[in-house]
C-alpha cells in the first residue's frame, strides 16, 4: 500500500477515488495529502451478505 501512496502522490488529481474497501483508506489518505476531494463507490451486489456478516456498517 505504500507503493500506491508514492505513486498518487506525484500526479495531480482532482479527486481521489476509492472503488472497493480496500482502497478506501488509501483513496482518504491520497486525498489529505493533496488536499483534494476524496469519494467512495462501492460496486457491490452482495449488500445483504456485508450486512449479515459485518453488521450494519456492512452498509457503508
């Protein structure tokens, strides 16, 4: 993961995005660093799963 915070840090974004869980803290981090705007998407069909497994924060 630090391999991928080098490298966002040397291109100028105009917004961070994280698709997946995985790279939601990083897309966060990314973004504080370049004082940008950070989002996240979250393509997944498997909501009752995450639920089920995670609890309600599953949802987020």
């Amino acid at each position: 993961m630090k391999a991928t915070y080098d490298e966002g840090k040397k291109v100028n974004y105009d917004i961070v995005v994280g698709y997946n869980f995985i790279t939601y803290i990083m897309a966060w981090k990314l973004s504080q660093k370049l004082n940008n705007p950070c989002a996240a998407r979250y393509h997944d069909v498997w909501i009752s799963e995450w639920r089920k497994n995670i609890g309600i924060f599953g949802l987020f």
